[in-house]
C-alpha cells in the first residue's frame, strides 16, 4: 500500500502554484540521493503527469533516446509505435506533438527525473531542452519538472546556466532531509513508535533520508534496526556508502577522499587542511568537489565566531557518511549482533557526542524557538581557542551571537540518562565562560547554555554556572 507523504508542506505549495498559475511553468527540483525527489512530484502531481522519464545512470545518448522512445509510446499509446529519434531536438519535436494533443484547460505536467543522467558529455540534450522550452513550451500550457540528485550539477548546468536556460527556472525545490520532527511522523505513518532517545540514535546513523528510514521495522529498539539494516549481509546500508557517491558525481573518488578526511576529525578542517589530509592538488578542481559537496549537503562551510573573512572551514554533516566510516567499513563482516557490541565502547560515546553537536546544529531553529528567538535574527558558529592567559584553550560546540546583545555559548553533551551537573563540571562550565569574555572581548551578555539529551537535575553547583537548560525535546519541535 502507497504510504502517505509526510511533510514537505512548502514544497507542494510550490507545486501546486505552478500547477495554478497562468504561464508556463519550468521547475527545478534537486537534492541527495534518497531523499524524496521522485515521490514528491508524483504525489503532487497524480494523474496529472502527461509524460514521465527517467534518465539511464551511465547510459549513452542512443540508450536515452531508445528509452524516451519506449515512455512516449507508453504514455501516448499511438495505434503505431514511435520510431526512436536520430538526436535529442527530433526526440524533443516528438513530444510536441503528443503534447499538443493533451493540452486543456489543466495544464499538461511534464517530468524528466535524473535530468543529468541524460545529458551526456557528448549529448546535444541541454541545447535540445533549452529549444524545446523556449521555442515552445515556454509559450504553452504546461508545467516541465526536471529532477536530479546530482545537486551541485542542477545548480551549475540548470539554475545557473548562462546558455539557452539562463533565468528560465521559474521555481526551484532544494529538497533537503527530514528533520527530527518529521522523522518521527513519518516513522508513526509506518507503524514504528520509538521514544525520542530512541529516534535520535536511528537519525545518528542514518539522518533523515526516508528511503532509508523505510527500513526502520516496528518493536524493535534503535540498536536492533541500526544492526540489521546496517550490518547485516542483507541491510540496505551496508554498502550503500560505495554506491552513493558516484551516483551524483564524476570524478566521486575524489569526493570520497573528502569525506574521508573530514570523518577523521571533530573540529573540522580549513581548505589547506582538507587538502593535505585527502592528498589532493589545489586548484580550481579542489574548489569545485568542495563545493558540490557542500551543494549536495553533505559537508557544511562555516566561519568560526570572529574570524568572518578568514579561516573558513568545514565539517562533515551527512550522519551516514560518517556513521558508515567510523564503524560500517570495518565492521560489516562481522554479522549480526556488530552493533549492539560496539554500542556501548569508547568509540561510540566519541562518534555521538559528535554526531549530537551535528545534530544540533541542523535544528537551530527548534533551539531558537524553545529559547524564545524565534523572531530575533542570530548567527549561529563554533568557537574554539587554543592558547590563553588562563593556559588553555576551549571549544564551544554551538554558539548563538543574537541581536539584542546576547550571546549563548552551549555546551552539548549526549547521555543516556538525565543530566547531573557536579562541582567539577560546574568549575569547568564557569571556566569555559571566563575564557570566551577574556578572548573574544566581547561587550554582550554572556548564557551559558547546557544542551543535553535528556533533561538537567537542578543542583547546587547547576544554579549559578548554567544560566539556560535544555534537553532533545525541543529538536522534535515543529519549526
């Protein structure tokens, strides 16, 4: 049975005005492999698609032509079969004229999924495309969705053309993961009611890509699906990390070797560094993978707190990525039962403490909202130093710098238990606050801010060094 679609509110809205508005509409819609592409604009768009082709992986301009010829004769069902087209503008006059034979009051959808996978380094496909709309389409009653996962490329060759497509988007969808709240819905769509605790561990893993959720089976703990799906000989994931990449990139060894550097490191890397520590060359190549990467969502470029033209780094940010190379890799031999080994040694207290903070950082607007800035512009960083008068350095985890003279600096910690602040830590958190003031200089009110998975027992040593307490509750927030 079909699942509803759960979420993604503004991106059908987005739809459905292209379907409503009174000029020919040209939609773009990208994101990551898995995350929903193909399934949104179906569902949009039931029964209303005049026309529906996929592009081959690898294929060449002949195997996309002889399928563009099978899916025309299937949708339009002529009492004699299409010939296959000798390029991409006679395939193109082909569906002309099917489509002019749909054409009514309701506009005609048309969808091209895996729109890179048809234009070939040798195909005429986008100048093809770019005639198809202008000359006609453009001035009809249609809606044209053209899809892809290669994000970076729908950006590049599509959104930022400068050829025959330049400004002819007349929408896009940057269709991104779920986040907590809409995980959990749509685990409960499925019939799988896991505690919060318990869906934090599941998204550590594998973030919130529904095909791969979809595998997330009812009355079984976190640790028992994250083992089967990931460790077991049959798991969706288990090498899904090898098959991922080069399914949205050319060239994708050198995105891997990326990745894999970043895995290797909590704090991030700076440009110099992601390319010593992955061995390649500098230059325009180098940029070009960095930024498909951080187009796609996979890593995130950001500016630590005060340094805003300098020292740009970047940090790992796809859960399974890393989940995949701090533990899949090397353990996926090891048959079932892996996981519920390995969840509870020192390795895995390192990677989810990391893999929180990253979490956290998706969802600043949850945070915002459960602190009461939803309507306050802030600038969310990390902050680390490493040499001081007090002799030695700090690291913030997140750090919200807001407009009304105000600062949060947290401090996030993952356990599995609620949350008790001893004298140590309490010395540690007023040092660490101490430090900041005395390093960055800064003029506004300081919050020392304790972010932890389950909520924090008020103490003595609490009431003073914590001025604000917040628990995972709030990521699943609606925002």
């Amino acid at each position: 049975m079909q699942q509803p679609l759960v979420g993604r509110q503004p991106e059908l809205a987005i739809l459905e005005k292209a379907l409503r508005s009174n000029e020919a509409e040209l939609v773009a819609v990208f994101g990551r492999r898995r995350v929903g592409k193909t399934f949104l604009v179906r569902e949009a768009y039931a029964h209303k698609i005049a026309f529906e082709m996929t592009g081959l992986q690898n294929g060449s301009t002949r195997e996309q032509l002889q399928h563009f010829t099978a899916r025309l004769n299937y949708h339009a069902r002529p009492m004699l079969p299409f010939s296959a087209p000798r390029n991409w503008q006679e395939a193109f006059e082909m569906l002309i004229i099917y489509l002019e034979s749909q054409l009514k009051e309701e506009k005609a959808v048309v969808f091209l999924d895996e729109f890179p996978w048809m234009a070939g380094r040798k195909s005429d496909f986008l100048r093809a495309f770019g005639l198809f709309w202008n000359s006609w389409a453009s001035q009809n009653n249609v809606v044209i969705v053209i899809c892809g996962s290669a994000a970076s490329w729908m950006i590049k060759n599509v959104v930022r053309d400068k050829g025959g497509l330049h400004n002819r988007i007349t929408r896009r969808i940057q269709l991104m993961p779920f986040n907590l709240h809409e995980t959990e819905q749509f685990l409960k769509s499925r019939g799988v009611r896991l505690d919060h605790y318990q869906i934090i561990q599941i998204y550590m893993a594998m973030g919130g890509i529904p095909h791969y959720l979809k595998e997330v089976e009812a009355g079984k703990t976190a640790i028992q699906n994250i083992d089967q799906i990931c460790f077991s000989p049959q798991g969706l994931l288990r090498d899904e990390f090898m098959q991922l990449y080069p399914a949205l990139f050319d060239r994708a060894e050198n995105h891997m070797r990326i990745v894999r550097a970043l895995a290797n490191t909590w704090q991030g890397l700076s440009r110099t560094e992601v390319l010593e520590e992955s061995g390649l060359a500098d230059g325009g190549s180098a940029s070009d993978t960095l930024e498909e990467l951080v187009n796609s969502g996979f890593i995130d470029s950001y500016y630590a707190f005060g340094k805003k033209k300098k020292e740009l780094r970047y940090r790992l940010t796809d859960e399974f990525s890393l989940f995949y190379l701090q533990f899949i890799e090397q353990k996926r031999g090891e048959g079932a039962g892996t996981w519920e080994r390995l969840a509870q040694t020192q390795p895995w207290k390192s990677w989810s403490g990391y893999a929180f903070e990253s979490i956290c950082l998706k969802h600043v607007p949850a945070i915002k909202k459960a602190l009461g800035l939803s309507g306050i512009y802030t600038e969310a960083s990390v902050y680390y130093q490493k040499n001081t008068e007090f002799g030695r350095g700090i690291q913030v985890d997140l750090l919200l710098d807001r407009n009304d003279q105000a600062i949060n600096l947290f401090e996030i910690k993952f356990y599995q238990s609620p949350f008790v602040v001893d004298k140590n830590l309490a010395d540690e958190f007023r040092l660490k606050t101490a430090i900041f003031k005395s390093t960055t200089k800064t003029n506004k009110q300081v919050f020392f801010t304790l972010f932890t998975t389950f909520p924090v027992i008020p103490n003595e040593h609490s009431l003073g060094a914590v001025d604000v307490a917040l628990n995972a509750e709030c990521l699943f927030e609606n925002f």
